[in-house]
C-alpha cells in the first residue's frame, strides 16, 4: 500500500486526457471522409470498435501510474 504520493497519478491523469483528447479529435477529423457516405448502421460498427479500442492498453496505464511498473 503506497503511504506516500506519488507524481505518477497526476501526470497520468494529464497524460490520459491528452492522449484521448488528441484520438478523439483524429478519429473526428480523419474517419467522416472515408466513412462519411456509408449508410448510418454501416457506420456504427465502425465508431463502437473505435470507441473501445482505447480501453485496451488502459489497464497497464493505471498499473504503472498506481505501481511505477508497466505489468
């Protein structure tokens, strides 16, 4: 149990919100022109993929932010 802070949080917290703030906008400004004339349930599938596949690396993000560790 950590008894002391650690900088790691605050830094990751900032970290995350960059880095999702910057897939967001790639993903809102690059994916309309490719997919932008596909029928609505075409689409769909496309943009629930997209917005899970950022969870994937998530879990070894929060272990290292809480552990220093990245496994």
């Amino acid at each position: 149990m950590r008894e002391a802070p650690t900088w790691r949080i605050p830094i990751g917290v900032l970290a995350l919100v960059l880095v999702l703030a910057l897939y967001g906008i790639a993903i809102a400004s690059l994916l309309p022109p490719l997919i932008g004339a596909w029928n609505a349930l075409a689409q769909t599938p496309v943009y629930v993929v997209l917005g899970v596949v950022w969870i994937l690396p998530l879990r070894r993000f929060l272990i290292w932010m809480e552990t220093g560790r990245w496994g």
